[in-house]
C-alpha cells in the first residue's frame, strides 16, 4: 500500500518548531510521509536556521487523490503580501475534500482570502484577523489553543503540541487514547508535580 502525502508548506523563515510535532509523528506510522512543497523549487531557510529542500511546487502538485492532509506553519512572511497563489492551490486541496491544518501566521492568510468565514477557527488574536483585507470571520472566531472545523484545523503560536494533537486525530495515526495520553505527556512533562 502506498503512503498518502501530508504536504509540509515551506516560506523563507517558517516558524520550524510550529509543526516539528506533527510532522515527526506522523513520519512514524507506516500509512503517511512527509514531504515539502513550496512556491518554488528553491530550498527554503526557517526561523531556527535550518535550510530544507523542497519536494514539490505548487503549481506542479496535482496528486490531490494521494494527499492525506495540508499543514501551513507560521512565519514571517504572511505579513507580506497575499500570497493568491497558495491561496489558490488551499481552495483546489478544499475542493478535494483534503484536511488544511495552518497555525500562527497561517491562520491570517487563511482568514484574509476568506476561507475561514463560515468555519469555527482560532489564531493569535481576533484584532490580528480584523485588520486583515478579506476576513469575514468574526462570528466564527473562538479563542482557544486549537480549533478543528469543517475539515481546518487552526491553532494559535503557542499551540504547537495541541496542533499535533488534532492533526494526530484527524489522520487516526494511532487510536484517540493513544493520542491523548501522547499530549498529555508532552503538555504536562515527565515530571508531572
């Protein structure tokens, strides 16, 4: 059986450690890999320095029938720009019925082309969606560490284990007791006092 594709979203200077969670779980289980996809073929260099290569494009992507799930972390560059192509590839991964799961930053973007107007969402702050050109989402906004709506999975900066959390149980990479004694663990610590 091959294994379905979770796309990584690479930009210069992605928030690393928002998805290291997530994507080192999910590289554990036999049923999904990794792998990386950018706007263009150039490597891209993280927030914490590291330099990754890049699988795909977007505009080369077309396995939608082989992708397992969409993750979008955080960074410095959703303050630039609108990024229409990502938005354009998000609403194709949508239309396939694939699951998007952005955090940080990537919450914003999501907001600002409007694909979080009639979904249950969180990010950083609601005033960080207002002042976002598009958002339409107010009514739908829930401050809280991770929101899982309608197929999107949206977390704020400091969310990181919880993001893993629900896209461990999105995926059913292991049995929901399992997952919740996983998050449990990494949350509260070893030593638990």
């Amino acid at each position: 059986m091959q294994a379905k594709e979770v796309l990584l979203l690479l930009t210069d200077q992605f928030a690393d450690w928002e998805a290291s969670y997530a994507i080192s779980g999910i590289n554990l289980v036999p049923q999904y890999t990794v792998k990386t996809i950018a706007v263009d073929g150039r490597p891209k260099v993280s927030m914490g320095g590291l330099r990754t290569e890049v699988d795909y494009t977007i505009e080369d992507y077309h396995n939608f029938e082989n992708l397992a799930m969409f993750i979008l972390p955080g960074g410095f560059v959703w303050q630039k720009g609108r990024h229409d192509n990502i938005a354009a590839f998000v609403r194709k991964a949508r239309e396939a019925n694939i699951p998007i799961a952005a955090i940080c930053g990537a919450t914003i973007f999501l907001g600002k082309h409007g694909l979080l107007d009639e979904i249950k969402h969180t990010g950083d702050e609601l005033e960080l969606f207002q002042k976002a050109d598009g958002y339409g989402g107010e009514s739908c906004y829930v401050a809280a560490q991770v929101v899982v709506d309608g197929g999107i999975i949206t977390a704020n900066e400091t969310a990181a284990i919880e993001f893993a959390h629900a896209i461990f149980r999105t995926l059913k990479i292991h049995a929901d007791e399992d997952i919740d004694a996983w998050c449990d663990y990494f949350r509260n610590g070893m030593v638990n006092k």
